[in-house]
C-alpha cells in the first residue's frame, strides 16, 4: 500500500469537529484505518470487474465493493 500524505487526514479529522486539535498520531491511524478500507474495497472492485469479465474497473464496480464493506 502506497503511504499517502498525511495533510488532507488532518484537515478531514479538523472539519468533522468544531475547534478541536489533531495530534500527528491521530492523523496518521486515521490515514492507516483509512487506507486499509480503501485497499479492501479496491481489491472487491477488481474482482468484481474481473467475474464481470472486463479489465478495467467501473464505477459501478466500487459502489457495490463500498457497499459489502459497509456490511461487514
């Protein structure tokens, strides 16, 4: 999984609370949580695409991976 910046975790962890700080630590479990679920729902669209019979994921295909993930 590729790291991704840590910057706009902050700034959604900031906006989702009115006058609260984020330490680093935060920021950054939230961007591993976050990228984790990502990695789950991305390897669902693939194989979704893949029975599908297509190479290229669709968005219809990361809707429905969202969508079992939510339901877990």
């Amino acid at each position: 999984m590729a790291k991704l910046p840590l910057a706009p975790f902050e700034r959604i962890l900031r906006e989702s609370g009115k006058n609260i700080r984020v330490s680093l630590d935060s920021a950054q479990e939230f961007a591993k949580a976050t990228g984790e679920m990502a990695s789950e729902i991305a390897e669902e669209a693939c194989l979704l695409a893949r029975h599908a019979g297509r190479k290229t994921v669709k968005a219809p295909d990361v809707e429905m991976a969202f969508r079992r993930f939510q339901k877990k």
